[in-house]
C-alpha cells in the first residue's frame, strides 16, 4: 500500500460485521488492544500493513477491498449513481466510501437496477412492449467477472502447479499440452482446413479438431483451453458456486469464460510472467513472445495480476470497435467509463483504427482530476477468404498515472505535466460528462437541463445551465 496512509475503517467493520465478531473478538485473534481497534474502525488511526497481514493470515482475507484501488472503483460507480444531482458533492460521496462501504455498495446496486427499470420503460414508450429481456446471459457474465475484479486466484493457483509439476521439458509448448491430452485423457489432436469452427471437441471420439492455419500461440491457447475445461473444472465449478445467474446460458458462458482464465494462467504461469513484465517495463510484445501468446492475451492476463503478496500494475483492459462499442472491459481497479451511451469521443483508444499496429499512448485527466495513463494498439484478425468479413478492434490497458512509470511506454514523458498538449481531458460517455465547454461533446448531459439562448453560439453544441 506504500507509505500512504489507509483510513479504510469502514471497510474494517464491514468485514468484522459480516464474520459475525465482536471488536473484542476481532481484535483478540489479531493480538490488538479493542480500543486500538475502535480506532481503526473509527478512522482515529490509519490501517497499518501489519494489521492487514494478521487479517489475511486470520480470516484469509482477499486484501484488494482495502486497497486504494479498491475504493477509487467503488467511488467511480457511486458518482454515477448520482451524476447530474449538484446537492451530492464529490467529498460526501468520497466519505461515504471510505466510513460506510456497504451501503455505498447497495447505493450502486440499487442504481443499477433502476437503470434496467429505466431501460425497460423506455422499451415500452418506444413501442417495444412490455417483454423487454432482462441483463442478456453476456451482460451478467461480464458484471460476475468485474466483481471479482478479473482475479480468480484458485483458477491461478492451479494453473501454475500445472506447469510446475509436469515432466515434460516443454509443457507448455503446443507438442506438450497435445502430449497432456494424448497421455492423460486419451485425446487426440487433429488440424483440418476449412474447420467449422476454430476448436470443436467429439466427446465420443476422444478427437481435437483444431482449424489448420491458427498460429502456434492460438493453437496452445485451444489447447489449454480443452484442459482447462476438464482438469480445472472442479475450481471452475468453486467458483461458480458464488454466481447467481438467471439461467442456463449464463452460467455456460461463465464456464468458458473461466476456461480460457485458466488457459491464459497456463500459458503464462502468475510468478513467471509477474516478474518478467516488471523487468521488461510490461512491453506488451516481448511478453507475447516469450510466452508463445498473442497481444490481446497479453494484454488481458495483464489485467489479471493481483496476488496480495506479489501485485503487478492495477491495470484495466478494454476492447473496443470502430462503433465505440466496448466488447470487453476487465479491471483490477476502477473502471471510470459510463456502462452506457458509448466512450469519449477525445480517448486516444478511438485513433488506433487510424494507426494499425502501432502503439499509441496517452495521459488522460477525468473530470474529477484523476489521471490515467493509456496503452492502445488496433488488431486486425487474418482474412479466411477473399471478400470475407475481417475482426477489427482496438485493444487498451490503462492505469492510474501513479504507476506509469513502471511501464516502458512512459519513458521520457513528464507524467506530472499540466500541459494541454501532453495531458488530455476527456470524460465518461458524454451523456454522464460534467464537462462544461466541451466542442467534441455529441450528446447534452442527463439531468441537467439545456441552456438554450438564440442570440448567442457557442463553441460546445450542448451547454448546460449553471448547477
């Protein structure tokens, strides 16, 4: 956590309540005085690594809620519950964070269910009727993986004492893990052209069908996939246990979801790729080479590295196409981009399509003042055919600015500058932007009623009346 003071004592309490311990018992098991421990859950005295440590060691305690990173993401959720209400200030809702986490953390739940309310009337008004679908099996899959903040660390455990543990001088390469198959579960692999699908499983062949022309580092991840699917699926079922799910299809998806995790935690073994992302600076493509893997699972396992005791930058990882549309979004830390009304138009994410192949960079301030630091490369997926529709999106990792300076793509930039040519302000979705002046902004912002004056054009084609 650094030398930053951490006053979390609302987080504290939380957890103690839901253990179902007194302070003096709490406080007992972790060798502290009670009052000592009213303190912390007081904010009287910040919360120490020491404490922290006897927590985890304790109560086996996923350290990341008492993280910074932890209620910057609940705090960037909350200001969207209440964007657009001027009587709710950022300190209120910041304090609220900080001493009364749970019901900051039903406030957004409870928001979020209003939108699908909202979402639903406006179905109606339109004409839609009144049948409109609740969150699609896709939609409950992605929240279920930004919850737990794209982190399984069962699924990572296993993963790696799978490598660790095999005989072979190379399991991981595409001749071991078809040699995993063959040895242990009797399958075979096989490669044909013109496959109907890039892998396809015959249960009562025991056969691996693989398309033939997936590169290597494609057809190892197909393969871990498959392994996945049956040597890690009784941790993948732990932690499904945790879902609540509307059906059928959700949990499915959830399940590959979970499968290709393991997968990318097999090709890229936690403690391996840790500590060679921090002695390459995180380059993104001498990861992808050492590790026989391909830049968006790169970048994706990037996003995953959040073991308590041995953390990798806080990174989120987003994917984006020509449209705005955001296909993939995982956080270990905040996500501060509206669900809803597509992305900001000024986040250099959307210049990638312009650029192909070339890594772009940008620091970008939120409105709030908070910065980011932007990593963004477009990937074309290869042409089936002639005339064949090709994938085309733009990939991003981002993190606080505060830790840019562990990547090598910040070399050289003044990550402290306030000048408009380096830093660059941009928002959330614009109909959630409290930017006033903004002459890129496509929608008014909700909530805020339009200023509209005939005599008068300004640069921005939306402004709002003063708050």
């Amino acid at each position: 956590m650094g030398a930053t003071k951490a006053f979390l004592g609302g987080r504290l309490r939380q957890l103690r309540e839901g253990q179902g311990l007194t302070q003096a018992a709490l406080a007992q098991r972790l060798g502290i005085s009670p009052s000592y421990l009213n303190q912390l859950e007081r904010n009287q005295r910040p919360l120490t690594a020491q404490v922290l440590a006897r927590l985890n060691a304790t109560l086996g305690t996923d350290l990341q809620p008492f993280s910074a990173e932890g209620d910057t993401r609940l705090l960037a959720e909350l200001r969207e519950a209440f964007v657009g209400d001027p009587s709710v200030g950022a300190a209120s809702l910041a304090d609220l964070v900080t001493t009364s986490p749970a019901i900051a953390q039903r406030i957004v739940a409870l928001h979020r269910a209003a939108r699908e309310a909202e979402d639903r009337a406006t179905a109606i008004a339109i004409g839609h009727g009144a049948d409109l679908p609740p969150p699609t099996a896709y939609e409950e899959v992605r929240d279920f993986i930004y919850d737990h903040r794209n982190y399984f660390p069962t699924l990572d455990a296993q993963a790696e004492r799978m490598s660790a543990d095999s005989p072979l001088p190379e399991p991981l390469s595409v001749p071991g893990l078809a040699a995993r198959l063959q040895s242990r579960h009797g399958i075979t692999l096989r490669r044909q052209k013109n496959a109907p699908a890039l892998r396809q499983f015959d249960r009562d062949r025991r056969e691996l069908t693989l398309l033939a022309n997936l590169t290597e580092g494609q057809i190892a991840f197909q393969l871990a996939v498959q392994i996945a699917l049956i040597e890690g699926a009784e941790a993948i079922d732990e932690v499904l246990a945790s879902a609540r799910f509307s059906g059928e299809t959700a949990a499915k998806l959830a399940r590959i979801g979970l499968a290709h995790y393991y997968a990318g935690a097999v090709l890229m073994p936690y403690g391996a790729f840790r500590r060679m992302a921090e002695e390459v600076g995180y380059d993104i493509d001498r990861l992808g080479r050492a590790f026989g893997c391909g830049f968006e699972a790169t970048c994706h396992r990037l996003s995953t590295l959040q073991r308590p005791d041995a953390r990798g930058v806080p990174f989120f990882f987003l994917r984006v196409d020509r449209a705005g549309n955001i296909s993939k979004r995982q956080s270990a830390t905040d996500f501060h981009f509206s669900k809803i009304g597509g992305s900001c138009p000024l986040w250099r994410v959307h210049a990638a399509f312009d650029h192909p192949g070339e890594i772009l960079t940008q620091i970008a301030e939120m409105p709030d003042g908070r910065r980011y630091f932007w990593v963004t490369r477009s990937i074309i997926s290869p042409s089936r055919h002639y005339g064949a529709i090709r994938k085309t999106f733009a990939l991003a990792i981002g993190c606080d600015v505060a830790h840019a300076g562990r990547l090598v793509y910040a070399r050289g930039l003044d990550l402290n500058s306030h000048d408009p040519a380096v830093v660059t302000p941009i928002g959330p979705a614009c109909k959630t932007c409290v930017r006033e002046n903004c002459p890129q902004r496509a929608f008014p912002m909700v909530a805020r009623p339009l200023a509209v004056d005939p005599d008068s054009t300004r640069f921005a084609p939306y402004s709002a009346t003063p708050a």
